[in-house]
C-alpha cells in the first residue's frame, strides 16, 4: 500500500531552483546595466546568453559559487564586448572630471570584487564604486561602449 504522507528525502530541486534563480538574476542585472548604456542589441544579448549557459556549467562544477554569478557574467560580457565592440562600460567618474586626459582615453569600469558576492562596478584609477552590479544608470552613470 502506498504511504500517503510525503516522501522524507531531501529534494534536490532547491538546489537547482537556487542555481536557476541566481543565473536568471546575473541575467537581469547584466542586461539592466547594458540598456542603461543603450547597448543591448541583439547581438549584445546573445553575449549576455553565452556567458550564463558558461557559468551554468561553471556552477552546477560548484555549487558553492553560487553566490559569484552575478560577478562572473559581467566579466565575461565585459570580456565578450572589449574583444568585438570596445570597453564596457565606461567610467562615467573620469569623464566627468576630465582626468582621462587626451593621450589615456576613456577607460572601462571593473568589477570588484572579481570572484565574491555583492559586486560593484568600480574606477580603477579613482577607487571610487560607481553603482552595483545591475544599478548603472540608476545614478545617471550610463555606461556606454568606447572605442578598443
């Protein structure tokens, strides 16, 4: 006869709901800071789609980095864009202020910390945090393409 009360074992769809979520947010988030830039083409969506079917193959390897996706998809869409387009996304804090100057050019923004949660799009040259992940543009800082 069948037990009707429910199974006891741990169901292993958290997991991969967690896993889903976390790639689905890294997504959003990307794509967010790309349109603050007026850069999500089509073309440049379809670099935003390779870099999460990458770090889904990277995460399911380690579950525990989880937590790092968001990070990793805008640096490898940061990556994906210098090769074929240019910097991404320009700092928006030495252009303000001119201090890119006329022989270094603009420059692009990192991403700090490289492998850890909570990332932030960050001036190297300045070391100031210009916005977190998925929030450029929510301080007028947009972001765009510049030259390679």
């Amino acid at each position: 006869m069948d037990d009707p009360r429910p199974d006891s074992r741990p169901d292993p769809r958290p997991d991969v709901d967690a896993l889903e979520q976390a790639l689905h947010a890294a997504r959003a988030l990307v794509l967010a800071d790309l349109a603050a830039g007026d850069v999500a083409r089509a073309e440049v969506v379809s670099l935003v789609e390779d870099a999460v079917s990458h770090r889904r193959w990277w995460v399911e390897q380690w579950p525990q980095g989880v937590a790092y996706v968001a990070g990793l998809v805008a640096q490898d869409v940061q990556d994906a864009l210098l090769e074929r387009y240019g910097r991404w996304p320009l700092c928006p804090v030495c252009a303000e202020s001119g201090s890119d100057g006329p022989h270094q050019g603009p420059h692009a923004l990192e991403v700090e910390p490289e492998l850890g949660p909570d990332p932030h799009w960050v001036c190297g040259k300045a070391g100031v945090v210009v916005a977190a992940v998925g929030a450029l543009g929510s301080r007028g800082d947009q972001g765009g393409l510049g030259a390679s």
